[in-house]
C-alpha cells in the first residue's frame, strides 16, 4: 500500500478531484443487508477518500452525497440517508479540523431538511479556516439545475444591463456556477463499475479523465485513489492536440 502511494508524483497531483460515491446498496445486498447497512459503512470510504487526498496534498475534493434525483427513493431510505448526514458532519468536525480539512457543500442545499440543512452549516462554520484541502459535498445536486441557475443569473444581469451578452466568456459562467472560484475536476472517479454521469458538474468535468471502479463505494479504502491516480498520470492530457505536441511541450 505504501508503495503504490509511494510511486505518485507529487508534482503532477490533480488538483481536484470528484468522486461519485455508488454501489451502497448493491454492496448491502451482497451481504445480505438491507440498503441503509451500505450507506453507514460508506462513511468509513468517505474518511479513507478525504484522508488519502489531503495527506497527498490534493486540494480539492468533491463528492456526491445526494443527487436531486435521489429524493425519488423510498421515503425510508431518503431520511435514513439525511439523518446519516447529520449524524456524520456532527460527528467528523473535529476530525477535519484536526486534520486542516475545510467543509463546503454545492447544490440547492435550502431544500434539504432543515436539521441536515443546520447541520451542514454548522460543519461548514466550523470549519472554514482550514487551510490544507477543501471537502466539497454535492448535495441535493443536479448539474442541469447548477447550469440554468447561471444562466439565469446571467441573463438577469443582461436585462438589468449590468453586462453584455457579448461579455459573457467561460470565465464569468464559471463565476456564475455554485462551483466558483474551485478549479475544474482533472479526475472524476465513479464506483460501483456503472459507467455514467448522472447529472454531476456536466460543465466542470469537460476535460476531466473519468475513472470508472468496478468496486463498491463501501470497498472503497486509500489504496484505490493511489491506484486512481496513479492511472491518471499515466494517461496522456491531449486537449485537442496530437501526442507529439504534448510530448515536445515537457
Ligand atoms: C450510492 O449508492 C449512494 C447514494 C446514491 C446516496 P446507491 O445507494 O446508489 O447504491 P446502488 O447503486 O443502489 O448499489
Ligand atoms: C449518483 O448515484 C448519485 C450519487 C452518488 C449521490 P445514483 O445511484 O443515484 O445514480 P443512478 O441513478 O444509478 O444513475
Ligand atoms: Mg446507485
């Protein structure tokens, strides 16, 4: 374990990186347990995931917690699921500040009940000082809904002529994002081997290398995000352009 750490470059870390936490309930079931059983021990990956990332000096991390689609589960599992929420930010404050962690959270976080809504603000008061890496959770989080909220932000300040729409660049949409001022994803690890998006920082991830585990987030522990980094560095970044320019540009 130490040596696969050990071969990461630390000079070529991402400097962000966003994980779609999934495969809780499959993992329950594989135990023969009922769904809640994989939510709880996914508290222990999401200790291992932030560790790992600051004790390497990733200075963003960002993972979906609950995704607006997520309210359309079984009312049981939803509270089980906020209820956790509360019980974990209360319970991992002094964690983070020991540990330098700054807790943020994006997504239409006044909709979510008021006691996870308290709770989340509370982490994030406390909190906010640190320095060594940011945790940002994405809670009640639809990429879709993020991206018209800019543009309605945006297309507000036109009418009031507070800018043109010919001013508006990547730079002031990104500005207009609940993601401002965090640099874009290099890396978006997803678990649970299911290969898609749903609905997470559609706009951020643009360029992102996507990372897809055929584990359960519950299986989840240091060693895969070395592993997913270490891939990373190996893969070649093109950006659009051919493998000799990248490789004339080092
Ligand atoms: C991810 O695990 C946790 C949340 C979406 C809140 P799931 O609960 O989606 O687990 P699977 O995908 O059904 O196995
Ligand atoms: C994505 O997982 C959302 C979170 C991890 C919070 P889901 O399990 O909800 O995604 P789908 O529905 O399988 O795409
Ligand atoms: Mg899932």
């Amino acid at each position: 374990m130490e040596d696969l750490k050990s071969k990461i470059d630390l000079k070529k870390l991402p400097k962000h990186i966003a994980v779609i936490m999934d495969g809780n309930g499959r993992w329950a079931k594989k135990h023969g347990q009922p769904r809640v059983f994989g939510h709880r021990n996914g508290v222990q990956s999401v200790r291992e995931a932030t560790e790992a990332a600051a004790e390497l000096g990733v200075e963003y991390m960002t993972l979906y917690a609950f995704s607006t689609e997520n309210w359309g589960r079984p009312k049981a599992e939803v509270n089980a699921l906020m209820t956790l929420l509360v019980q974990t930010i209360r319970k991992e404050i002094a964690t983070m500040n020991k540990n330098n962690i700054r807790l943020t959270a994006i997504g239409d976080l006044k909709q979510l009940p008021s006691k996870s809504y308290k709770a989340l603000l509370e982490g994030i008061e406390n909190t906010k000082n640190n320095t060594r890496m940011t945790l940002v959770l994405a809670l009640n989080y639809s990429a879709k809904w993020e991206i018209l909220n800019a543009v309605k932000s945006l297309a507000t300040e036109a009418v009031e002529g507070k800018i043109k729409p010919e001013e508006i660049t990547e730079a002031t949409f990104d500005d207009a994002l609940s993601t401002k001022g965090i640099p874009h994803p290099e890396l978006l690890i997803r678990t649970s081997g299911e290969q898609r998006i749903s609905n997470f920082l559609l706009w951020q991830i643009a360029y992102a290398e996507l990372a897809f585990l055929p584990i359960y987030w519950p299986e989840f522990r240091k060693q895969n995000l070395y592993q997913a980094i270490l891939d990373y560095q190996n893969r070649e970044r093109r950006f659009g352009k051919t493998s000799d320019q990248i490789i004339g540009s080092e």
